[in-house]
C-alpha cells in the first residue's frame, strides 16, 4: 500500500527523515498525521511552490513561495512562459480537498489539474487520505508518515431524535467553562445565537466575519489566549469557545498548551472531517473530547463503490456525446446543444475542452462521486464509522447517548433564529438599496468597508460592460435582494438562444398546443415538468432511463420505478424553474386547500442586455449510430 512507512517520535519531524523519500519526480502523495512540521518543511525549499486551499492557511506560513491555489492556479496558466516550472515542484496542501471540495470549487480545481504535468515533481499532502480516493491522478509513490497524537481521542455520539439545533446549544452552554473548546456548525445563524448564549468568552469564526479585527487578531495569534504584540499592536483576549462554519475546519490552528479540550461537531460527517477538525487543536497533551450531535438514522449496509462501473458509463456516455456534437452542421447547432446541456452533461462527469473542441471525461468529478458514497456510507453504518474512526484516527468509542429535548426551549430557539434570520435580510436590503442609490447618484462607499456590496457592486459593473440599461440596474438589485443567484440568472438568460430545441421554446409550444394558459393546478404542473423530463431524456440520454437517474444534476429530480422515469415529489415546479418563472400560491378552492400555478415569464431574469448576437439556425441532422453506441453500452453492463 505504501512504498515506505515512518512512525514518528514525539521529538522526530518531517526534516528528519524527508532525506529518505523520493520527491523528484512524477506525483508522490505524502500521507503524513497532523503535527509531522510537513507544510513548514516544504514551504523552505527553493523551487517549491507551495500552495493551499485557504488563504487562512497562506496567512499561518511564512516560507519562500506560499500561496493559494487559486493565486497560483493564475499565475501559472497566464505564464508566457511555462517551460520554467519543469525544473521546480508544486506542493498542494490539504489535498484531500480536490475531491471533498469540488461540488462549490470545481473551476480552481479543474484548473488545478491542469497544473500538474506542468511541474517536474507534484507533492499532494494530507494528514486525513488514501492513494485509492485519487482516480484522476496518476500516483508514482505513497509515502505515510505516522505520529501518535499525545492526547487521548474521544468520541461521544449523542443521538438526538428530533431539536437538533437545541441539543447542541445546551450541550455547548451544560459544560460552559469546563474546559477550551471548539464547534463545528455549518449554521452562521445557529453560530452567532450559541456566541450571544456563552457569552463574551465565544466568538465566531467564519468567512462571513472574517473582517472582523477580533476574528483577525485570533488568527494571527493562534491562541484561544493571548497577551502581546501583534504588527505593532497590543493585542488581549481570552476565548472558551470558537464556533465557525466548514470554512475553519482546515484553515484554523489552536496552538496553546492545553490539558483537555471540547470539540462539538453538529450533523452527520465522515471520519476524515472529524480527524481533520480535532486536530484544530495543535498542543493539547491529555484529552481531546469529541462530542458529536446526530439524528437517529437508520442503518444501511455499506455498498462497495463501482469505480469501474462508473468510469465505463462515463466513457460510453462521453462518446455518445462527442459522437452528436461533430455531427452537428453548424456552430450554431452546437452552441444551442451546450446552451441546453452545458450544465447536465457536468452531472455525468462530463466537460468540454475548448482545445480540442470535443467534450472530456473529468476524472475529478469521478473520485468526488466516490467521497460522496463514502459520505452516505459512514452515515448510515455505524459500525464502518466506529471502525474507521478508531483504527485510522485512534479514537476510543464509547456507547452512544440518546438526547431528548423540551419542544417549548426548542421552539424559543426556532423563534428567535427566524428573528435572527429576519434581522439579517434586513440589513442585507438596507445594503442593496442604498447600492442601488449609489448607482443612479454615481457615489460609492470605499473598496472594502462592506463586502456584500463590493461584491454587487462588481457584478453589476460587469452586466453593465454587456450592455445592462441604467433603469434596469435597480430591478438587478431587487433580484439578488429576493434571490442570491439571481445574477447568473441574467447571464444565463442572456446567452439562451432562441429556437425550437431550446427547453425554454419547447415548454411555451407545450403550453400552447395543451391549451394551457393562465392559472393551471398540480396535475398540469407535473405534466408540464414531465414533457422536458421527456425531452432531456431523448435529446440528452438517449433514452436511457439509467444514466438520467444516476445523473448528479437530474437524480435531485428523477427517479426509476419499474424501469419507468418518475418526477419525485414535489419536484416539478423546481424543474421548470431552470428555465423560466415560475408562480405558485396555496388557497381554498372545493372545499380544500390546494395548489395553483402560473407562468410569471419565459425567462429568469427579465433582464435583457444590449449586446445581443443573432445566430443562425438550420435543421438538425440524424444520428443513426447513437444507436449502435447505446447497444454497446448496454452489452457492457450486462458483462461487468
């Protein structure tokens, strides 16, 4: 498994033993435990790029060429030159992370992999990994590097039935200055209500507030308790509690010498999660007490994941694919099949390569699938997560605690978060309005006093360079106050392309030749929803009720019952709604309460931008041989 093994002494690091390793050339995954000095190590050496996901993580290293992947994702692909680098080697830190985190990362980390032959030597680093997550990378060697943690490891599984939310807070508040402690809770609501419950000794830690001079004094100080300098200023505080979303899970280091310590982890996560936020905590020489708040989930047994299965379907599906897209007589034809299926063809792993014109097999997207089947399986398996979490990461396990809740402190707790929730779209519109005044009189607060409105701001400066009217610009803003993606809504809108394949044209025709105008109820709604189900089954699948429903787009949607595709429920207004507006209200009507619908528009947006291009459209030729490639995929399944 490994091409050689280290275990660490207390005293023993990284440098001491690097000598023996073989770090020039190809791809090495150095897998070595928390507390190795492996990232101070690499971040001295000469023509080693070092590079991590955080700028959090940037900020704690001081080494010769430190930097984030996506500052250097930049420099490197915009070099004239790129010969250089195939005498240097490029360090990626927190690996593990090209395939946790791609579902909200994937731009960087496609470009990330195209960095990769570029460097004579790659190093991927993780404390928390395994040589068989990686498909998309070819491994030359696997180097682990072990090091017994000096405090003990804990794990306390409380099982709460139902006030999840409300079980932790009073977990959190019941132990109140016992010891240190920190909290995973990926709820910045949920966060700030337990800050204002502890007290002043709690503070907050996220991306949101990352501004904050208490949140950046912290970091710099990596200390729960400091007294000293900082940049030339006197800095003082003394924390308890640290709560933060997943943003502090790898980017925060606790460096006091501490006895025992709390973490808190709120909802179900994966062995490698927990390892990895414990070991926020860099010198604690006693106990690490893990308290971990989950619902009662049902027991599921593992499934083993097909890699191979998936990777054939791709294969196939990528062919078929490709197979269409050359077959297509025009450009426009082209760009009117990835206008409909950029986006769905990302959910079968699929991504266009502009160099060769021709649609690619994202292996990425492959080992991400396989991190999500490992998510559900230690989910629903607690005997695999107990296994995992005691033989990998050392933790002794305890028999898990059922918590039951009061639903009056329950309810107090949901009231005063909607308050919270309330409270903080307020401020968000207070924010957007007065950008939107600030457009018409062209007077702007400073870069950086509010980072909500400096991100607007660009948005919307980036619409107008594509021709957004003036008197539009505050129907931008009321958008994005009412819908946060309402921006890429206006780019999609805007580069549709209208014709009789578009989705969009099919569901006004459908409309049409169904007499369906004005308000229509459920039933229409799904029959609606079910003709472009329909469509992109045909004119996306093929027909192949498989590949649709194991889709990672379409299986939010889809399922298969009997060999038959299935809308779930209460999904049909979500599809449509990814191609037009979509109304609903629920009043009486025959003596019950019931659903009606209604068209608000045949766009997202309603924004039309003046740079418009005017493409031409011809007919669709016929693919014959997409049948010969469906046959052939079919008889390799029936083979595996």
């Amino acid at each position: 498994m490994y091409n050689k093994e280290w275990v660490l002494t207390p005293d023993q690091y990284l440098s001491d033993i690097a000598h023996e390793m073989d770090f020039s050339t190809g791809v090495v995954l150095l897998h070595a435990d928390v507390g190795t000095g492996k990232s101070h190590y690499f971040s001295q050496l000469d023509n080693y790029h070092f590079i991590a996901p955080l700028l959090s993580i940037v900020l704690s290293i001081s080494g010769k060429d430190v930097s984030t992947w996506n500052s250097k994702v930049s420099q490197v692909l915009n070099a004239n030159d790129k010969s250089i680098y195939k005498t240097q080697t490029l360090v990626i830190d927190e690996c593990h992370g090209l395939y946790t985190d791609f579902s909200y990362k994937e731009a960087v980390i496609n470009d990330l992999m195209k960095l990769i032959p570029l460097f004579r030597s790659v190093i991927l680093m993780s404390g928390t990994t395994d040589r068989s997550y990686f498909s998309a990378i070819d491994i030359g060697r696997v180097y682990r590097v072990r090091k017994p943690s000096k405090a003990r490891k804990e794990l306390h599984h409380h099982i709460v039935p139902s006030n999840l939310k409300k079980a932790l807070e009073a977990g959190i508040l019941n132990i109140k200055g016992q010891r240190k402690g920190i909290a995973l809770i990926n709820d910045i609501k949920l966060c700030k209500r337990i800050q204002r419950q502890y007290g002043e000794r709690a503070l907050v830690v996220s991306s949101e507030v990352k501004d904050d001079p208490k949140v950046q004094q912290f970091y710099k100080s990596k200390s729960m308790t400091f007294k000293g300098m900082i940049e030339g200023e006197y800095v003082e505080h003394d924390y308890d509690l640290i709560l933060g979303t997943d943003s502090i899970r790898e980017g925060l280091s606790i460096e006091d010498s501490l006895d025992e310590v709390n973490v808190f982890i709120y909802q179900s996560r994966d062995p490698d999660s927990i390892e990895q936020f414990t070991n926020r905590f860099r010198n604690v020489s006693g106990l690490k007490q893990v308290h971990y708040y989950t619902h009662d989930l049902p027991h599921i047994d593992a499934k083993p994941f097909d890699i191979e299965a998936l990777q054939r379907d791709a294969d196939m599906f990528c062919k078929i694919v490709n197979y269409r897209f050359d077959n297509f007589e025009t450009e426009t034809y082209k760009n009117i099949y990835r206008n409909n299926y950029g986006s769905d063809m990302k959910g079968s792993g699929l991504v266009y390569d502009k160099s060769t014109e021709q649609y690619v097999i994202n292996n990425i997207f492959i080992d991400w699938q396989h991190y999500k089947h490992r998510e559900a399986q230690y989910r629903n398996d607690i005997n695999l997560f107990n296994e995992r979490m005691a033989q990998e990461y050392g933790f002794s396990l305890g028999m898990p605690d059922v918590v039951q809740v009061s639903k009056d402190d329950a309810q107090e707790q949901k009231d005063d978060l909607k308050k919270i929730a309330d409270q903080e779209q307020a401020e968000r519109e207070e924010v957007l309005l007065q950008l939107a005044e600030d457009f018409e009189s062209s007077s702007f607060r400073k870069l950086g006093e509010c980072e909500q409105y400096d991100v607007v701001r660009e948005s919307i400066s980036k619409l107008i360079k594509k021709g957004l009217r003036g008197e539009d610009i505050r129907k931008v803003i009321e958008g994005v106050m009412a819908d946060s993606d309402f921006i890429r809504k206006v780019w999609s809108d805007n580069s549709y392309i209208d014709d009789d394949r578009a989705i969009r044209k099919h569901i006004q025709n459908f409309m049409i030749t169904n007499c369906i105008d004005g308000e229509f109820d459920k039933t229409t709604l799904n029959r609606v929803a079910m003709s472009v189900v329909e469509k992109v089954l045909k004119d996306l699948f093929m027909r192949d009720v498989k590949i649709m429903v194991s889709n990672a787009v379409w299986k939010q949607y889809v399922g298969e019952s009997n060999g038959t595709l299935i809308i779930k429920k209460d999904k049909a207004k979500e599809i449509l709604a990814r191609y037009i507006r979509i109304g609903s209200q629920r009043r009486r009507a025959n003596g019950s309460r019931e659903w009606f619908y209604w068209v608000e528009d045949f766009t997202l947006s309603g924004i039309v931008l003046e740079q418009v291009v005017q493409l031409e459209v011809l007919h669709e030729p016929e693919l014959l041989q997409v049948v010969a490639l469906k046959a052939r995929l079919a008889a390799l399944r029936a083979a595996a």
